[in-house]
DNA sequence: GGAAAGTAAG
C-alpha cells in the first residue's frame, strides 16, 4: 500500500512511544504516558455545555483552566472543542498544546484527529498536517469523510504534485471515491494544479454532484485561463437545470478577466446584474483587476463608486484591488490614500503598494514603502516576500539602477527568501545590461538546478528574437541571418523586434545585401511596415558601407518623420567616411529637433572640431545647452569579485592611479601583441589585476 | 466539526 511516509519523513515524535524521550519536540513533551482515566459524565456534559456557548477569548481560557485543574482535559472530546476554538481565534499553536496534552487512548478519537488538522490547515500549516494524517495512520487510525478533503487541500497547498497522487490513492483504497465532499476536493486539487483532464474525468464519473462541484469546475477553468472550459460548464449547468449561484458568476468572470478578455468580463458583470445575481466582494475584486488593466479610467471609476455605494470596502482583498488599480494607472496618491486608511493591512496590501510605485518608476518610493512593512509591527505577520522584493528589485533594474537592484538581490538571498523565475529574469536582465557573465552563468545554473529553464523547450518569439539580437550584437551577422532562417523553419512568424535584431546585425557585420533583401521581404512577405528604428538601422547599414547618397535618400524619402537616431546614423557614417555636405544637411536637421537626447549634438560638434572649425562646434554646444541639455557621461564597470565598479573618462580613480595606469598599458600591450585579444590572459588574471586597479588602499 | 469564488511581482 502506497504510504505518505515516502515522501515525508516521519516526525521523531511519531514514533512509537518506547522511543519518545524529553529531548523530542514540545508537541510530544506534552503527550502523558499513561491512559486516560474515566471522568464522570455530568463533568464533561458540564463543560461541553459551557465551550458551545459564542466566547470571548478570555472565557474561553477560563474554562480550559477549569477542565485542566479538574483533570477533563485528557478527554478527547472536549481537546477537539478546545482545538476548534482556539483555532478559531488563529491560536494554532494552543490547539496544538491542547492536542497534545490527550493521552495515547483518546487518540482513538476521530474528531480530535479531524480538529487539529482542520486547525492546522485553516491557518496554512498545511505540511504540518500532512504529518498528523501520516502519524493518525501509522497509530492505526483510518480517516474519514471528514478527514480527507482536508489532507487533500493539505496536499495540493504543499505543492508537491506525487503527494498529491498519493492521496487521491488513499481516498480509492479506503472507499471514498463517491463521496461528494471527497471528490469535490479532488477537483479543486486537480483544478489548481491545472490538470483540468483528470478533473473532468472525475467530475463525469460522479453519481451525485452539488452547486460547489460545478462551481469548482469553474474556477478550474479559471484558473487554467480557459474561458470556452468555463462557458461550457457554465451553459451545462444551466441545461441541467441548476440555478448557478454568485460564486458560479464570480468563477466565470475571473475565468474571462485572467485571459484579458475585459470588455467580455464587463459584459457578462452587467448580465449578472440583470439577472439579479447578488453581487459579491470577490465578484467586484476580479472587475478591479479588470480596471486595472484598462485603460478606460471612467470604468475604474465607476465601479469604485460601486464599491463606496454597495459597502465593500470593508473587505481586505477589495481594498488591496483598489490599491491595485490604483496603481496601474499611476493615481499614486490615490492608491496610498487608500493604503493609508487601511485599518488591517496583509502581505497583498503592501506589495500592491510597492508594485505600484515600482511600476511607476518610483523604485525609491517602492524601497521606501518596502523597508517600511520590514518594520512594522509584528501583528499583521507581513514580512517581504518574493513578490515583494521581486517588485523593489525589478522597480531598480527597469529604471536602470542595476547596482542597486543587485544589492536588493544579494540582500534577498541573506535574508534566505527563495526566489522564483520572476526574479532571477529581473536580475537576469540587470546581468545582461552590465555584461556581468559570472553573475549571469551563476543564475543559469540556480535556473536549471530549480527547473526554471525548462519553459525554453517551448520557445517563444522572444527567445528567437533574443538569440538573433545576441548574435548580432557581437557581429556575428552571419549566425544571426541563420538563426532567423531557423526561426521561419519552426513555423514561427518574425515580428518587428526580429527586424530590428536582425537588421542590426547585418549593419554590425557589413552584411549589406543581405540586409538590403531583409528589408524588402519585411513588409511584402511577412506584411510588416517599417518602423523609424528599421529605417535607422537601414540607414547605418548603408552609411557605414559608404553608401552616404543612398542612406540620405533613404532619409528623404521616409514615410515617417525621422528621429534622432535615424539622423544619429547618417551623421556617424558622415564622420567615418569624411563626408561634409551631407553631414551639413544632417547638422542643420539635428539643430532643429526637439529631441533630449545629446549623443548627436556631440557627434556633430565633433565633427566640427575635427576639421578645425571650431566656432561652429563652440556653437552646436551652446545650442545643446540652450535647449537645457546636458550630456550624461559615458560609464564603464567591471565585475570583480562579485562587486561591480563604475568608472569614467578621466575620472579621478584613485590616489595611486599613476601606477594603475602603468598596470594598464600593461594590459593594453599584452592584449595588442596577442592574436586573439584575450586569449593569453585568465579570467583569474584579469580579476586579480582588475582588483589591484580598484580596491582601495 | 465541512467544501467553492478574489487581490500583489516579470
């Protein structure tokens, strides 16, 4: 018979007595080593009576003393009414005392076992249960309807797919697979772990179903982002001549929001208010979510207004949804406004917080709010989360800060929360824009170990679009052209990323005729208009191969207003190839863009300088200035050792930098006189130079 | 002594 305890491993303490000894857990410290003793009916009639009344928490402790001194707390059934209300009151852990206080006898008792692992799986210790079912089975003690669908959410909340094929074994061999509350739960596990088919097969095969079997099909769908699954449930339900209720409407409205489907979702909202079906808190969550991705302002409006008016902003979640939408639409103070007022805040309200200024751009604000929930009182139990540093982290890499964002993500491992693959593609591209390839090569390796990279097996246009862009990147034209021949063979169709990607390549390795033949096929076989970055790259692979009177007439013909990286193009080729009347005609357009970025002012001015005319350079500077520009400086970094320094041209690096600078002519020297530059040098060797130059003292 | 619906990061 196929035992949980394959996959768990048995807790010390559930281990048969003989071996219990005080050094165990404080769970068995508690549990006596004799039987328990007969109390007198009327006793435990008595305080059964007095725990079923509605009880303060202080009450409720009273009367547990009064059991513990009478000795009636070693009776199972009033441990598991004991269990139940300190759970209800989110006391897990005097449930747990409580439990452990029966004596090995009144283990027997079903309802104690079905109280503590109610308790421990209502407050999300759901492995901890999983153990009691395991320590229930091995003291012998068979489960019942009520046991199961418990240690099936146990299962599907640990996440561990074979735990969950155990259990549905277990509910075949004990009988259970018509029970309704059984198989239900099996759906829901089947549901959230997106095996929709083996739900299905199950929901066909049950002889007798209720409103929560169709309803958990439902949000199976939905979760699996099926609206059609859902819709068909949906209209089958109706065929069959049952009423769906709030939570069938909810399901399906979320069934449809999580796809993007907003205007359908709006649709079928407004239909559920014509029908009459009482609108819920969740119901309304899922149209915020809705709002927040669109951008119909009015709508988020309106239904806020719905909120205000139906009274459901004493809900947590609509709040946090509200936050949410908020912040999609960058209503900053809206959404803190909202925060703030907040009596009770969980883990979701703050990180809808925090995404929300990271979304922003505010990645300050987003470090702000996350240092301030580090701090805040323990009550609420909200401590960062993946998400939460996910969010900070990718708010500092999307603003280009990637030092901070790599800081956070050093801090995220000290702090040991595991991160998922949202982070590590943040960090990733962080790696990616500082060429820092140790730290990159580190990830690719944590992504495998934790089977992150497996999603490449299906690949989309963006990894084709990153490998041909990669390629190209290094000059590898010709692998570039080749990738993009093997993307159209696997049937994938370029957009106009791949253009780009593509196209520069061809620019960057001189690959002029084919990318002359690259840009007619854009638009007459794959139907794609050239956009001004197409036109730019055409325009450099021109320039640079010194076709400047075609690149300029590229220019002047444009369907599209050029910018200044079409005219940066043409004015760079110029400067290589020394041509001055078509650099005159391109200065005289780039004097006259509205543009903020300075790269080809200073081209220009240099250009000017370099022919020795220098009251027209002196004047694209002052014209630059004028406009109120002011060119960022350039800046170089170096991984050494797992730290990143930046440096600029002619910075002060240091006090000892007559002797860095010997080191590098050094370097240069050794690298000019090898073939391949490189080659004869270690990576240790360039780290340990590279720290020399930097590190202080 | 039950169950199902919702909101946060790329």
């Amino acid at each position: 018979m196929l035992c949980l305890h394959r996959c768990f491993s048995l807790p010390s303490h559930f281990h048969p007595i003989r071996r219990l000894t005080p050094k165990h857990t404080p769970l068995i410290s508690y549990l006596p080593f004799h039987s328990c003793e007969p109390h007198h009916n009327e006793l435990l009639d008595y305080f059964n009576s007095l725990l079923q009344r509605s009880l303060t928490l202080q009450q409720a402790r009273q009367i547990h003393s009064q059991i513990f001194i009478t000795d009636a707390h070693r009776s199972p059934f009033l441990a598991s009414r004991l269990v139940s209300i300190y759970s209800r009151f989110g006391l897990v852990f005097d449930a747990r005392k409580v439990f452990c206080l029966v004596p090995f006898d009144g283990l027997q008792n079903l309802l104690l076992w079905n109280s503590i692992i109610r308790a421990n799986v209502t407050h999300g210790y759901y492995e901890f249960a999983v153990r009691l079912y395991v320590a229930m089975r091995k003291f012998g003690f068979w489960p019942d309807g009520f046991t199961l669908p418990l240690v099936i959410r146990a299962c599907t909340n640990v996440g561990v797919n074979s735990l969950c094929n155990i259990v549905h074994c277990h509910v075949l061999q004990m009988g259970f697979w018509n029970h309704l509350h059984v198989v239900n739960e099996l759906l829901s596990m089947y549901g959230k772990f997106g095996k929709m088919d083996h739900a299905c097969h199950l929901f066909d095969g049950m002889p007798v179903r209720s409103v929560v079997s169709w309803n958990t099909m439902l949000s199976g769908y939905a979760l699996s982002c099926d609206p059609v699954g859902a819709s068909r449930i949906f209209k089958r339900m109706e065929l069959e001549g049952l009423q769906p209720n709030s939570v069938t409407w909810t399901s399906l409205l979320s069934s449809h929001a999580r796809c993007g489907f907003y205007d359908e979702t709006l649709e079928l909202f407004m239909l559920m208010r014509t029908e009459g079906v009482e609108i819920s808190a969740e119901a309304l969550a899922v149209l915020l979510s809705v709002c927040a991705d669109m951008v119909d302002v009015d709508r988020g409006n309106e239904i806020h207004g719905y909120v205000v008016k139906g009274g459901y902003e004493n809900y947590l979640f609509v709040k946090n949804a509200l936050i949410g939408a908020y912040g999609k639409h960058e209503h900053l103070r809206d959404a803190h406004k909202v925060f703030s007022e907040m009596k009770a805040r969980n883990l979701v309200s703050w990180n809808a917080l925090i995404s929300a200024y990271a979304e922003s751009g505010l990645c300050d604000k987003a470090y702000a709010v996350f240092l301030e929930m580090e701090r805040s009182d323990s009550y609420s139990l909200a401590r960062p989360n993946v998400i939460s540093w996910s969010a900070v982290i990718c708010g500092f890499a999307s603003k280009g800060r990637c030092e901070d964002s790599l800081e956070l993500f050093r801090q995220m491992q000290v702090c040991r929360v595991i991160t998922n693959c949202v982070t590590i593609s943040s960090v990733l591209s962080v790696c990616a824009e500082l060429a820092a390839l140790n730290l990159g090569r580190e990830l690719h390796g944590y992504a495998i170990r934790t089977q992150m990279d497996d999603s490449i097996l299906g690949r989309d246009i963006i990894s084709w679009n990153s490998l041909i862009g990669g390629y190209g990147i290094h000059g590898l034209g010709e692998r570039s052209l080749r990738t993009f021949d093997e993307m159209l063979e696997a049937g994938m169709k370029p957009d106009n990323i791949t253009f780009v990607a593509v196209l520069s390549a061809c620019s960057h390795a001189g690959l002029l005729a084919a990318g002359r033949r690259l840009f007619n096929r854009m638009a007459s076989e794959f139907g794609i208009k050239p956009n001004v970055e197409h036109y730019a790259c055409m325009v450099d692979l021109l320039g640079r191969a010194g076709l400047l009177q075609e690149a300029s007439n590229i220019v002047r013909n444009m369907p599209i207003e050029p910018n200044e990286c079409v005219w940066g193009a043409l004015l760079n080729s110029c400067r290589m190839h020394r041509v001055t009347d078509i650099a005159e005609e391109t200065a005289s357009n780039i004097l006259t863009l509205k543009s903020e970025i300075t790269g080809s002012f200073m081209l220009l001015s240099n250009i000017y300088a370099a022919s020795g005319r220098w009251e027209d350079s002196a004047r694209v500077r002052v014209s630059a200035k004028s406009k109120g520009l002011k060119k960022t400086p350039g800046q170089s970094w170096i991984e050494v050792r797992k730290k990143f320094y930046t440096f600029s041209a002619g910075s002060v690096l240091h006090l000892r930098q007559d002797e860095i600078y010997g080191i590098l002519e050094e370097l240069t020297l050794q690298m000019t006189s090898a073939n391949e530059p490189n080659s004869c040098l270690s990576q240790q060797c360039i780290d340990d130079r590279s720290e020399l130059l930097l590190v202080a003292n």
